[in-house]
C-alpha cells in the first residue's frame, strides 16, 4: 500500500542514510521502523502469538529438560 507521511527532515536524512548504508529501499526501512513500532506499543498480541505457540506444543515434558531445570534453580542463590 502506498501511503504520504510528513516526517521532520532530520528523520528524513537519517532514514535515508540508513538505507543506503544498508543497501535497503527508504519504503523498507519506514516499514520495518513501522512494523517494530508497532510491536512494541502491541504487547497482547505478542503474548497472544506466544499462547497459541504454546497451546500447539501442549503438554510435552522432557525428563532432561526438568531435571537440568531443577538443577539450575538448586545452584541458584536466591
């Protein structure tokens, strides 16, 4: 989607230089600062991602897993 945005023109001239620096369209780089922008300020859905991930996995132990987890916590001064 195209879309007009008015930025100050010191955002403009580091954004530029940024993408040439990292041979990176402007269009990519004003998305991709959009895009961690709006993760950022969107926390429910990242733990809603992490639910689903976890409800998909369900309930798998691993013996190795609980056993080194125990392990850990023991040797940890609280």
């Amino acid at each position: 989607m195209k879309t007009a945005v008015s930025i100050p023109d010191a955002v403009f001239e580091k954004a530029e230089r940024l993408a040439r620096k990292a041979g990176r369209s402007r269009s990519e780089v004003f998305s991709a600062a959009v895009a961690e922008y709006v993760a950022r300020h969107a926390p429910d859905e990242v733990t809603d991602a992490m639910d689903r991930v976890c409800a998909d996995l369900g309930d798998q132990r691993d013996g190795f897993v609980t056993a080194a987890g125990r392990r850990v916590l023991e040797d940890t001064e609280w």
